[in-house]
C-alpha cells in the first residue's frame, strides 16, 4: 500500500518498515510505500501511485529553471 502521511511522522513510518516515495512540494506531506499498516491521512493502492505523483501537491520545486 501507498500512505500519505505528516512528513513530521517519516521517521516512524520508516521505523516501521516503509519507505519514502516523495515529500510534497510544500514539505508538509510524504507517500511512504509500506506491507505493514501506517496510520495515514490517505491510503492507495500501488497500482494508484503514476496519478497521484503527478498531482499538483507533489510537484517538487525546480533549482534550476529559469522563471
């Protein structure tokens, strides 16, 4: 399963087994992928996660464009 999460909660999710997909573009949110239960804001399936990443949310800011 993909877990949307606090990224204030990263370290215990990652304690319990996940791993970190991406941190929301504002930082405040991360998906971890995870077998075991994490307590989450959102949860998806995997098959969920090439159209939940390319939402605006988890768009990541660019260094090095040019604005």
């Amino acid at each position: 399963m993909i877990y949307e999460i606090l990224s204030a909660n990263i370290p215990s999710a990652l304690s319990s087994g996940g791993t970190l997909i991406i941190i929301s573009g504002d930082s405040q949110y991360a998906l971890i992928k995870s077998a075991n239960t994490i307590e989450a804001i959102n949860e998806y399936d995997e098959l969920q996660l090439e159209s939940i990443v390319v939402e605006p949310k988890w768009r990541q800011p660019c260094i090095d464009c040019d604005i």
